[in-house]
C-alpha cells in the first residue's frame, strides 16, 4: 500500500519526500537545541549518549582527515545524523524513508559535490584548486570531470536502490508472511539503513579529504621545486 502524501499551494505542490526531509531537518534542529542548551561537567546519561556518538564520529572524521577534521566536522556529522534518521524512518507505519526517493538521494549527493569543491578552495583558494584538474598533465582534464560526475551519480543511484529494494523486500515478506517474521525484518531494516548511511557519509568524508589534501600535498611539491 502506498502511503505517499502531498500539500499543493497553488502551482507547487509538496510530496511526502520533501515534507519528510524537511520534518527530519526540524526534529535534529529542535533535538541538537534542546539537548545541549544545559550541559554540564557531571553529564546525565542522555549527554553522556550524546558526547559518545560525537566522539565517536569525530574520531571517524579525524582518522581520515587528520589536519582538517575539525573543519569539515560539522558538515560530515550533519550528514551521518541526518542519513540515520531518514534511513530508518520507513519503520514507522505510514512513512516512508525519504532516501528512497532518487531526487532526494540526488540532492544529498549534489550537496557533497559541492561540498567538495567549496572546502577544496576554501583551503587551497581558487588557482591552486583548479590546477588540480591539470595534473599530471592538462590531457586528462576531461577524465577528472567525468570521474567528478560519475562518482556523485553512483552516491545518489547506490543509496536509493538499497533503500528501496529494503522497504520492497520487507514489504514482500509481511505480505507473505504476515506478522511471523517482523523481528528478523525489523533487524534486518535497522542495520542496512545504519549501513547505507555508514558508507555515504564515510565516502564523502574520503572525497572532501582527497580534495583537500591533494591540493595540499600539490602545494608543497610546488613550494619544494
């Protein structure tokens, strides 16, 4: 059964996935501002989840991007906690995980895209950046577009087609079986939507990574000659 809703205002019209997204954007806002408007030193158990999870992704973020961690923290911990969330949200009954949209799986990759580039010149500035895209040689510019391109695309495919194939292979299972099962398919939702969310965020943060220390590493050999 399709469970899809929509608010139209005149010519535009809202689906379920953008009022999803937006709603997962306002509960992390409200949660995030919530939780930390009293921190203290003694932490209480919800603080103390809460600065383990950081730490946890910020450990992750400074394992890969150690002398720009911190920078590109916020933007890669945002993602992860958003992707949890939307990933699972198809286990409430009559929701659907945003993610398994392809417009929305799209956007997400577009995002890192952008992000790429914004951090890759915000780090190394315009000039250096750019002459990334001419090395070793200005042959194989087309090829460094065309592998810009096609990973974003295989971000975006590769999210929607596990998460829709998820909520369509749980879909089929309690068709066929009804109630007998929902527990293996409720473990089985929970850990591939952490999974895919994982592995997203996991290979933004290796893209942003490999765009900025690659242009630093480049700066040096040109300070070096």
């Amino acid at each position: 059964m399709d469970n899809d809703f929509s608010l139209t205002f005149g010519f535009l019209t809202l689906h379920s996935s953008v009022l999803t997204t937006w709603g997962i954007m306002l509960a992390i806002t409200a949660f995030a501002g919530l939780t930390t408007r009293n921190m203290t030193m003694l932490p209480s158990r919800l603080q103390t989840i809460i600065e383990a999870i950081v730490g946890v992704i910020e450990q992750s973020v400074l394992a890969v991007a150690p002398e720009h961690g911190r920078m590109i923290m916020p933007f890669i911990a945002t993602l992860w906690l958003f992707l949890v969330v939307a990933n699972l949200l198809g286990l409430i009954p009559g929701l659907h995980s945003p993610t398994r949209d392809l417009s929305v799986t799209a956007s997400l990759a577009l995002l890192v895209f952008l992000s790429v580039h914004w951090f890759g010149i915000r780090t190394q500035g315009l000039k250096n950046y750019l002459r990334h895209y001419l090395q070793p040689t200005p042959i194989l510019l087309p090829f460094h577009i065309l592998s810009e391109l096609t990973r974003t695309l295989a971000l975006a495919v590769r999210l929607f087609g596990n998460i829709m194939s998820l909520e369509m292979a749980a879909m089929l299972i309690l068709l066929v079986a009804g109630f007998l099962a929902p527990v293996p398919i409720l473990m089985l939702h929970i850990v591939e939507a952490l999974v895919q969310a994982y592995i997203f965020g996991m290979l933004a943060l290796i893209y942003l990574a490999g765009a900025i220390q690659s242009q630093q590493s480049h700066t040096e050999e040109q300070g070096k000659s």
